[in-house]
C-alpha cells in the first residue's frame, strides 16, 4: 500500500498529527508482533489444561532478559572473609575468590571456613 504525501505543503498542526497517528500506529503493531512472537495470545504462553505456577525468580530473569537489571544487582553485602595477616582484606564470598585468600589458603593450608568473620 502506498501513500503519497507532499508534506511540504501541509500545515504544522497536520505533521505534527500526521506524526501522532504514525507513532500510535507502529506501537500497535509492534505489540502486535510482541505478541505473536511469544506466543501468548491470550493464553500467557499455556496450553489447555496446564495451571499457572510462577517460579520464585522468574520474574528477575525475565527483567535481566529485557535489558533490566537483576533485583539484587547493587545491594551492599556484608563481608563473610576477613585475611589474618590484614584485616582490612575483606570478601563476600561472591565471584571469584580474591588473590589474597588463595595465597593464604596455600601458605597455611587450610580452608575457607578459616578466615570467616564471627558472626555478631
């Protein structure tokens, strides 16, 4: 289908509803093809039959699929692992485990479970 405007010859207020109507169309129709892609017309991706279960961290990975950030992405964390040669070392015991613990666990031979912080 082809539409010929000469918009140099139309009006302000016209381009500028022109622009409305374009925009309000394209989010329907990308709505439209969001929905035909995932597959949920109508039925929120079940088939006949099947029960709604929300897994607990769906809803997380399904922002961080989006482009969102995960929920817990930022939040400060308590320190769990403190060096015994300086204190000011600490970890969380997330990630990889820092240069300074593996180089203890290996002078000292012993285990993680050695450098915890007492817990108040």
């Amino acid at each position: 289908m082809s539409i010929s405007i000469k918009l140099d010859d139309m009006s302000l207020d016209d381009l500028i509803e022109l622009r409305e109507t374009v925009t309000e169309t394209l989010k329907r129709r990308v709505a439209e093809l969001q929905r035909e892609l995932s597959g949920h017309n109508g039925t929120g991706g079940r088939k006949e039959g099947q029960s709604h279960v929300v897994d607990s961290g769906a809803r997380r990975r399904q922002a961080e699929r989006a482009g969102g950030a995960s929920s817990l992405k930022g939040r400060k964390v308590e320190p769990k692992y403190r060096s015994h040669k300086d204190p000011t070392l600490t970890w969380t015991g997330r990630g990889v485990s820092p240069r300074w613990l593996r180089e203890e666990m290996k002078d000292g031979k012993v285990g993680k479970d050695a450098f915890l912080i007492a817990q108040q």
